[in-house]
C-alpha cells in the first residue's frame, strides 16, 4: 500500500534528496518549499504535489493541512528537513534575530508535529524526523542562534516521543555533521580557506553527501525502526568524537 509522507524543505539539499527518494519508493510526497521554481518542474507524478509555503507563518501552518487530501488515506509520516543557518558573533545577536531564527527551525516544528499528531491527520504507527543538527549537542563559535535552535529540537524529540507513543507514532531527531548542500555552500562562503580545510578535518570519515543521509531517513519511515523513538541519531563522520 502505498504511504503518504510530508515533507519540509523540500526543494534543496538533504530535503530533495529525500523528495526523490519517496517517489522512487512508490509512495506519495506533499512536499512543502519556498519557491516552486525550484522543484514543480522536476516532477510529473501522481506521487508528489508542492505545496509553496513559508514556514516563518507559523499562525498560517495549519491552512496546510486543511488543503490536503487525506480522504483516500492519512499520513504515515512527517519530515522536518527545512531550516536556517546563521554565524555572526553573540554581540551581533538581538531578540528580533534569535525569533527569526527559532520560527523557523523550532516553532514551524512544534505547530507541524501538533497537527500531525491528530488522529485525524496521521496514521497509528506513523513516523516523524525532525532534523536537528551536531550542533545542538556540540556547540560552536558564532552559533548561538542555530545551535540553539537544533538543541531545542533534542528536547522536542524526546517529550513528544512519550506523548505520542500511545499511537505507537515515533518521533527521531537525525543530527548530521557538515553535509554537502546549498546551506553548507552558503556557510562556507562567508569562511576563508583555512577555516574551511578546518572544519573538513575535524570529519574524520570527511564531510558528507545527502546519499549518506538519506538511508537513515529511509529505514526511520520504514517498519524496521518501529522500536526506535525519542532518539537523537549522529550522523556526522566522527565530527563529534573528538
């Protein structure tokens, strides 16, 4: 039967490569993005519909769910992939760009996986992936906002796995190390080469690809994981063992 998943951030990076990888699959993606540009053209499915959305509307985010078809079957899953990346030094930060930042990547979060959470939404049994970071747990120079951010996500994780579990729905936090992805570019841009070539050694294994990413999401949606919650899983090529 086939399954039905939403998705965020679904029009770059880890988020697109997993867009293609539910579709390849067999099952059905509602993939949410800023810029249908992006992505309505790589597509000519009956397993996939855009839906253009800004997750900074976080009071809107519940107008996503009313415009879904779920007559023919619930949810079996959601994957919060979207999220920003922001270093400037701690003295540079204020209340307005920590919020813009916590909208984002925590706040579109929780309203996401409250109105998932319904029964009406979700099968029993469904799946959620909340993409958080190793920097939640490890820290780094001039990323007091986003390591914030992803740490929050931790707490998220394993509060909502005991509450949903009563549903047998799971609820995982995947925490990659530095993947290969327009974001990683973007960061990277703002870095002279040494703080580069820095960063890339201290991955023992290197930095990553989305296709090493996208096979934990893959067995998380699956009924292999169906013992597996409230977990933050590192995916960061040794990153995090020094």
């Amino acid at each position: 039967m086939q399954k039905k998943y939403l998705l965020t951030g679904a029009t770059s990076g880890i988020g697109l490569a997993i867009c293609n990888k539910i579709i390849s699959n067999g099952d059905f993606v509602y993939a949410i993005g800023r810029n249908s540009n992006k992505i309505e053209n790589l597509y000519n499915s009956s397993s996939f519909e855009f839906i253009e959305f800004n997750l900074n509307n976080t009071n809107e985010i519940e107008t996503i769910f009313d415009n879904l078809n779920l007559d023919c079957g619930k949810l079996d899953g959601l994957i919060h992939c979207a999220g920003i990346e922001e270093t400037m030094p701690l003295t540079r930060y204020t209340p307005d760009k920590i919020f813009k930042i916590f909208e984002i990547n925590v706040f579109s979060a929780i309203e996401l996986l409250r109105i998932f959470s319904r029964k009406k939404t979700s099968n029993d049994g469904a799946s959620i992936i909340l993409f958080s970071s190793v920097m939640g747990i490890l820290g780094q120079a001039g990323k007091v906002g986003y390591s914030s951010t992803k740490a929050a996500l931790l707490g998220l994780t394993k509060s909502s796995a005991l509450e949903l579990a009563k549903r047998k729905i799971r609820v995982n936090a995947l925490l990659p190390g530095v993947v290969k992805t327009p974001m990683t570019n973007n960061f990277f841009s703002q870095l002279d080469q040494t703080q580069i070539d820095n960063i890339i050694n201290m991955h023992p294994l290197g930095i990553g690809e989305v296709d090493d990413i996208v096979p934990i999401v893959e067995f998380l949606l699956s009924n292999g994981s169906r013992w597996i919650t409230g977990q933050n899983i590192i995916i960061d090529g040794g990153y995090s063992i020094h």
